[in-house]
C-alpha cells in the first residue's frame, strides 16, 4: 500500500471537504494511470477499491492494480511554484 504523509493527508481531506459541499456523496481522491502516466481525480469509492484512511474516513482509492504498483510509493505534497499539489516519491534505491 502507498504510504500518505501527513501533510498529503490534511491537504487531501481539505480537498474533499471542499468538493463534498458541491456533491452530497462521500468522495474520495483516486489514482490510477491516464494516459500512461499516474494522475489523481476525484470519484467513488467503488468494490474491491484498496483505500488510505485519514481520521476515520478513506481520502484514497487504488485499484488492485494501482495499488500493487505503488506499493511503498510515499504520497506527499510540495509546493512547485503554482501552489500546492501531490507528489509520488518512490525510492529508487534497488541495490
């Protein structure tokens, strides 16, 4: 399972709590590939969904296949220069 810091959890539960004033449904954060490269949307939890809790509420879904491949990816938020927004770090270091 990815591992969500802290930081990228508060960001993501604000993020929800500010589209769930619009959409009545619990929402979550999901990611899986698009266009072959990892994006986040926000969407449904839906059945077979592996998710990441935040106090008491699941604020990530991964689809088996998402979730096998980003196993032990650390899920963050930086600041790249527009604001802020998730970041995937993986650790490269296989030796």
């Amino acid at each position: 399972m990815a591992i969500v810091t802290p930081v990228a959890a508060l960001y993501l539960e604000a993020a929800l709590e500010r589209a769930e004033r619009e959409e009545p449904q619990p929402l979550v954060v999901r990611i899986d590939r698009q266009s072959g490269q990892w994006a986040a949307r926000l969407d449904r939890q839906a059945p077979g969904d592996e998710t990441v809790e935040s106090n008491g509420r699941a604020i990530l879904a991964f689809d088996e296949e998402a979730a096998d491949a980003l196993y032990a990816t650390v899920i963050d938020v930086e600041d790249r220069g527009t604001g802020p927004e998730l970041v995937l770090k993986t650790d490269d270091r296989s030796n």
